[in-house]
C-alpha cells in the first residue's frame, strides 16, 4: 500500500511519526496533509536505507542538489564526492541529471552511494540519447519513453521529473511563438522535438495511465516538469507557460485521486515582483501541491552569477510557500 492510501486509512504511520518529530509539527495534521496530496515523502519502495523527507504545506523548505556527467565530463567518482558534499552541506534530496557514459551505471552508483539522500532522475534525458542511437530521433516509438521510466523505478529512484503538461499543441505553438527563448528546458526540447516530427501528442500524456500505475506500485514520486518555463523575464506568465501549469494542475489532482505523490516544477526566468503571484497561482490551480522551483532567477543580466539572481528568486518563492528549492551554480548554469 503506498503512502496516500495508508493515510487515509488512518492510524499511525512510522515515517509520518518520523516526519511529524523531525518538523515539530502535529502528526494528524501531517497525515490528512499527505492523503491529500499536499505533502510527499519521496522514497521507492524498492530502496532501503532513504532518509524520510516530508516536502510540502507547513513543513521546512527543503533544499535539492543537482550532479550528473555531461558529453564532455563522464567521471562517476567526482559525481559520488558531489553527492558527499552536498550532504555536508545539508542537501536534502539529489538528482542524476547525467546525459555522458553508461546512464544506467551512473545511477544505480550514485543510487548505491547517495548517502541515504532521496534521488531523483529525469528519464526523458536517457529516453532520448539512447533512443536516437537505436532507432533515430523522430524513429522513437511511445513506449520508449515508458520503459525507461520503469527501469528507473526498478532500480529504485526515488522521484522522477515527467514532462506530461506539455502537448503537441503547446509544442508547436511554442515553437511558432515571440518568444525570447522558445523552448529552454532540455527534456522538454526533446519531447517537443519527437512531437512535432512525428506529429503525436506526448508520449507520457498518452501512457497516462500506465504511469500511474507503475508509480503507485513503487509509491515513487512523479515530479511534473516544466517544459515550457521562461527562459526570460520577457516571457514570464505568457499563455504556454500558464497552459502547461494549468495542465500540470489537472495531471497533479488526477494522480493524487488515484494515491500517487506528485509534486509540480517551475517557474523559470521572472522578474521579483512576479515571483509571489506566481507561487500563489501554482497553488491555487493545483489545490496545494507541493512545489519544487529551480530558481526563479530574477533577472537575465547576470551571466556568470546566476548563482546569486537564483538565490534572491528562492528565497522570496520559499518564503511564499514553495517547497523544494533547487540549488544552481554558475558551472552548471
């Protein structure tokens, strides 16, 4: 039984007491928080050893750390010793972005070495860079994009960022857009890219279902990405970003109906007096789901100290009541 479903069958759940005593919080409370949806504790059911971390309404503001290899950089130790760091420092969950070397390696390592963190993927980066080399871009079939969310499910990964909100529709009126900057996420380009060439809808969007069983059965948590964030102030709270959270919204309460956890990515690029509206708007459309924001980086003009635009967006989007905060360095940026 995953966790949404035991609370709402009440009683008393270990890692809620967990969660309850660590926030200093009340344990009821905390238990009608996660049967709705707006708490999760992101641990796989198949993983053993992962520290409980409750994210969401009325906790602390937690805090995740990113690492992975990239084409040019595939050094699986350096991305371990990130990990080691980032748990010093007091990280509280870790995501494998890799998209250079042996993926599945990579993160079945960094799985058995994450120090107890909660780790996160996104399998649409895998889906795509294998997924080219065996059957070409737009050669792809839907499915593919499924069986590598279940591989990562059954190695054990914690949370899962899915690009679900974005559609066709959205995908091709992104491309035809006045925007500054189209498309910035990297999985979302990919998924709008295999979209658009092979005029389908989302293949996440159209295995729904199957998804949500899958992530029910190892009561993971789906984080529905943002593939169509700002990636300027200029294009902050235009039509494709608020149709894709809108969107979001509705996938969000859908999975939450059938006890799966979910939380919501966002927001991008926007400039400070945007950013409490648009924790309040995410809120309000998705009925209190957990928010986990890389971000929002307050202006375009700090190239080289992003790192610093980033950190004043995330304090003012915490305070406001996001949930999970994504650390950002000028490397990585």
């Amino acid at each position: 039984m995953g966790l949404i479903q035991e609370a709402r069958s009440g009683g008393v759940i270990e890692e809620l007491l967990e969660v309850a005593k660590a926030e200093g919080v009340d344990y009821e409370a905390l238990r009608r928080r996660v049967a709705s949806g707006r708490v999760i504790v992101a641990r796989n059911l198949r993983r053993r050893g992962v520290r409980v971390v409750g994210v969401g309404e009325g906790l602390k503001t937690k805090v995740n750390v990113n690492v992975g290899t990239s084409g040019t950089v595939v050094d699986p130790n350096l991305e371990v010793e990130k990990v080691r760091v980032a748990k010093v420092y007091g990280a509280d969950t870790v995501m494998d972005l890799s998209t250079g070397g042996d993926l599945d390696e990579i993160r079945r390592t960094l799985l058995r070495e994450s120090e107890g963190l909660p780790l996160g993927t996104v399998p649409t980066y895998q889906a795509w860079i294998e997924g080219v080399r065996k059957f070409g871009g737009t050669g792809i079939p839907s499915d593919w994009f499924v069986s590598i969310v279940e591989k990562h499910l059954k190695d054990g990964v914690d949370f899962m960022t899915i690009h679900a909100g974005i559609t066709l529709e959205l995908a091709r009126r992104a491309v035809r857009s006045s925007r500054i900057a189209p498309i910035v996420s990297r999985g979302g380009s990919m998924l709008a890219v295999w979209m658009i060439d092979n005029n389908s809808e989302n293949p996440y969007l159209k295995h729904w279902d199957y998804l949500l069983e899958l992530f029910r059965e190892y009561d993971a948590v789906i984080s529905l990405g943002d593939a169509l964030r700002p990636g300027a102030t200029a294009d902050a709270h235009d039509e494709l970003q608020i149709g894709e959270l809108i969107n979001n919204s509705r996938l969000a309460r859908e999975a939450v109906s059938r006890g799966v956890q979910v939380m919501i990515e966002g927001p991008g690029h926007m400039t400070l007096d945007r950013v409490v509206a648009d924790v309040k708007l995410m809120k309000s459309l998705s009925g209190g789901i957990p928010y986990y924001v890389l971000g929002p980086l307050v202006t375009d003009v700090a190239v080289g100290y992003d790192h610093i635009a980033s950190a004043i967006g995330a304090a003012l989007a915490a305070a406001s009541g996001a949930d999970l905060i994504c650390y950002l360095t000028p490397a990585e940026h």
